[in-house]
C-alpha cells in the first residue's frame, strides 16, 4: 500500500525558549565583574548547575527547544566559567605577592 502525504497527519509543535534561559545568561555575566567577591562566586556556581540542568533538558529533547536559547545558556555558563578563572588566577596572583 503506498502511502501519500494526504494520508499522513503532521503535528508541528512551535519551538519554544528553554526556560530560564535569558537568567543564565544574565549570571553568568554579572559574574564577571564581582568575580573577586563572593556574590560572583555564588552567581557563578548557581550558573553552572542551572546551565547543566538546561544543556541537559535541551539534549534530550532538541526539537522541542530554540537553538538561540541553547546558545545563550552556553554563552552564560562560558561566562561563568571565565568568572571562576578570573577569581582562581587572582587568588594565584595573591599567593605570589603574599609570599615574597
């Protein structure tokens, strides 16, 4: 039996933003700046977790979610990374100062 598209039915389910997105993004950049306190610190972690729970959602289930949100969770966890260097490299610099 051959089927044609008139016998098929398609659902097109619109994609939406994974949710939480745009938080994540904005976390993860004001943790740059305060990257040398612990509100940068605490921003920064709370950005990775909640990155890692929306990376995650989105792997499974990609076609149910937007690509640029996806981008602006991993833009917003790649800032959270960098915050954490930042502060690791100042604690770094501290050490060597502190010890001559």
């Amino acid at each position: 039996m051959e089927e044609t598209l008139d016998n098929l039915s398609f659902t097109t389910k619109p994609k939406e933003d994974l949710s939480g997105a745009g938080g994540v993004l904005a976390m993860g950049i004001i943790s740059i700046p305060f990257c040398m306190g612990l509100i940068g610190l605490i921003l920064a972690i709370v950005t990775l977790t909640k990155s890692k729970q929306l990376i995650s959602l989105y792997n499974e289930y990609p076609d149910n979610y937007t690509e640029s949100s996806f981008k602006r969770v991993n833009a917003g966890r790649i800032c959270a990374i960098v915050s954490l260097s930042l502060l690791g490299l100042g604690i770094v610099l501290l050490l060597m100062i502190s010890s001559m």
